[in-house]
C-alpha cells in the first residue's frame, strides 16, 4: 500500500502557543492568503500561560477566559488547528515535519515556535506524585486537583513562576517554604534592591523563604512525594512539591536537523530566520544577537517577545514589511497586590539608582551601563514604566540625581 501523500502548507507553524498563535493571526491581519497549519503538543486551543500561574491557579479566571481566540476565530480565518501532535523532526531537504503520531506536514515556510519544556529536577523522587512543573493547563489542572489535600507545600525556584506560585498558595492559606539554590530570589533578571524587596514581601506574607541553599532529595513514601530533603539535612515535610527552575527550549528537532545552535537555542538572525533554509525561529528558542544587551547573543523568555516576534515573521513571509525585529524587551509578574513591570534588560549593568521608597509598596530600580539606561524595574509604578521606556529606547544618560527623584517625570528625561 502506498504511504499518503503529507498534508502540505504554505506557512506551517509548529507551537500553539503565544508565539504560534499570534503568527497565523498576524499573516492574517497582513493579507496573507496562502494555507496555514498550526501544529501544537497539547489538545487544547491556542492559549495564554502567563494566568497559570496565577488567575488560573488561584481559581480567578476560568478557562474560558485564557482562550487567545475562540474555536471560531480559527475555522472563519481557514488556519488550520492540528491539536495533539508533537513534533519529533524535521528533514529540511524534503521540507517535512514529522510528529509522534506518525503524521507527517509539508511545508513551503516553516515557522518553529515551540518554546520550552519545564527543567526537571534529577534527584531521588522528582518523578513522585505530588511533585508538579507549571507549564500546560494539564499542569496546573493535576496540581488543582491535589489541592484540598494540601496544607504543606515546598516550592524550589526563586524565579518569576516559584514566586507567583507561592503567592496564589499563601492566598490559599497554605503553608509555604520556598527554596532558592542562588543567594537571592530573581538573580538572573534583577538587581539586589528588588530581590531584597520581593523577599522581605514574602516572608510578610509567611513564606518560609530559604536562599542558598539547595535540595537534596524529594522525600516519598508509596510513591508519593512527602518531603524535601535539604543539602543540610534538613527535612521539609509536605504534601506539595512545585518545581519553578527554569525551561528547556525546544529545539531539538531543528538542531537534527542542522540548524546553528546557541544559548541552548537556535541561532537567528535580524528576521528571525535560522540557518535553514525558509525556517524561521521564534520566541524561548530563538538566540539572536540584541542591542538591548549590548550585542550580546540569548534568548528573551516572554510573551512580549514571541508575538512581537511573530509579527515580524508574518510580515517578512506575507511580503508586507522586510523590517528587522528590534522591539524593546518588557515583563511583567503579579504577586499579591504587587504589579512588577520591566523593561529592557538589565544584562551587564554596571550600576543602579533606586527611585522611590520601597517602604511605600511603590517605586523602581533603573538599571545603568556606562551611564546610559537600560532596563527598568518599576513595583506599583506604571507611569515609572511607561515613561522609563523612552529612556531605554533612546539610551538616555540622565543625571541620577534627577532620575532618583520620584517627582521628576521620566519623560521629560527621555
């Protein structure tokens, strides 16, 4: 019998996530008329995460609600939702994905938007019951589920999602112990006058938040998680175990296949294209080099970055701009009544100027390399956020006398 024939694309998307998603709506907007195929892992419509770990686990927003678009939206604009298919390899000769089901799409472009998988802990008992990663709606739907049985947990990772999960546990009242391998919560994104802040607001709020410090083992017993056993010794008993260190992104199917590697990543460049031929990279998996950075080559992990990503590609693809993607990078994280806005990176900086009190629950950090702005972290200080954007876009040099004053508008410093 002879095999069938793939199913063949004229822009093939793989990842229905943010940066998937806003792709095939955003060759849409632009005019493309050609067929879309939008390959993702999970059986669900396209949808937000960033609520996962917050709304969604705290019970505030249904399901319904984190959908990017209804099923509607995809069948009235012809782009094709191919749900449930993980995508294994890729052969860019023949330009063909295969998936695990068997499955195999053609394509004319490729568009990889897969982005990452949760980093998994190696020690004894990471894979007992009880012990969750949030990544996927099925994630946070098993980790839902334990809930009522749970008045202990122990959260290990000091990052954004440990952090947004220990909040929607405390306002749960649960206990909470979360635990940080490096000396301070958010090392790798921010200076020590945040981290400093977020920790203090944390323990008020009674976490149990240990730094430097780091796990040995996950206790078990008939399989299920029932403590965590520090580096020192120290045993944490809990029915709970959320694992928040980080993601894998990927890329190995693209990697197989050839493309350049970088940052744990794919290497592309200024239109996001990799070294493929017609394969385009977007979003967690993609390393490029950044003026945001000072040059420097990595991956940006936020929804701001794929769709404004995703733009860039459709538009390139379409034919309606040949613009490079050079958009400023932004964040942002919820944890009790605190809304933490970023922008730009603070990658290599060499100095900062706090501007505000932090006493008042309201102030920002400004980030300086060389005397120049680059990145921004505003708490409960949108309009800090709003006009600190300019400063980075434009590279200010402001007198830090006059950006440390909380009464001088940043605008009028741009």
């Amino acid at each position: 019998m002879n095999e069938p024939l793939p199913l063949v694309f004229d822009v093939l998307i793989v990842g229905a996530g943010h940066g998937g998603a806003a792709c095939a709506i955003a060759l849409r907007q632009v005019g493309f008329a050609g067929t879309i195929g939008l390959v993702g892992d999970e059986p669900e419509l396209p949808y937000e995460r960033p609520p996962l770990s917050k709304e969604y686990l705290s019970g505030e927003k249904p399901w319904e609600r984190l959908l990017i678009r209804p099923a509607s939206f995809w069948t009235e604009r012809a782009i094709t939702l191919l749900p449930g298919r993980r995508a294994v390899s890729v052969d860019s000769d023949a330009r063909t994905v295969s998936a695990e089901s068997g499955e195999t799409f053609g394509y004319r472009k490729l568009v990889w938007a897969t982005g990452g998988s949760p980093r998994r802990l190696t020690c004894d008992g990471h894979d007992a019951v009880g012990v969750h990663a949030i990544r996927t709606r099925a994630d946070v739907d098993r980790l839902i589920g334990e809930l009522p049985g749970v008045t202990k947990a122990v959260v290990i990772g000091g990052g954004y999602i440990g952090l947004e999960a220990a909040a929607v546990l405390r306002k749960l009242d649960k206990a909470v112990t979360l635990v940080e391998a490096q000396s301070r919560v958010l090392a790798r994104v921010a200076g020590e006058d945040l981290s400093r802040f977020i920790e203090a607001e944390h323990r008020a709020q009674g976490v149990d938040l240990r730094v430097g410090t780091g796990v040995e083992s996950i206790v078990e017993e008939d399989g299920r998680a029932t403590g965590v056993r520090m580096a020192d010794g120290e045993l944490l008993t809990c029915e709970l175990v959320i694992i928040g260190v980080g993601i894998e992104p990927v890329v190995a199917p693209l990697l197989a296949a050839g493309a350049e590697a970088a940052g744990g990543g794919v290497v592309v460049d200024a239109h996001c294209r990799t070294t493929l031929v017609d394969v385009y990279a977007i979003g967690d998996g993609a390393a490029r080099p950044s003026r945001w950075a000072g040059g420097a080559t990595l991956r940006i992990e936020s929804v701001q970055n794929a769709t404004d990503q995703a733009t860039c590609v459709a538009k390139l693809i379409a034919g309606a701009s040949e613009a490079p993607y050079d958009a400023v990078p932004w964040f942002w994280s919820n944890q009790y009544d605190l809304k933490l806005q970023t922008v730009g990176l603070s990658v290599g900086y060499d100095a900062t100027v706090l501007r505000g009190d932090p006493a008042t629950r309201s102030f920002s950090v400004v980030y300086l390399h060389e005397g120049r702005v680059v990145a921004l972290d505003c708490i409960n200080a949108t309009r800090d956020y709003v006009g600190g954007r300019a400063l980075v876009v434009n590279g200010a040099t402001p007198d830090r006398s006059v950006l440390a004053d909380p009464a001088v508008a940043l605008k009028t410093l741009a």
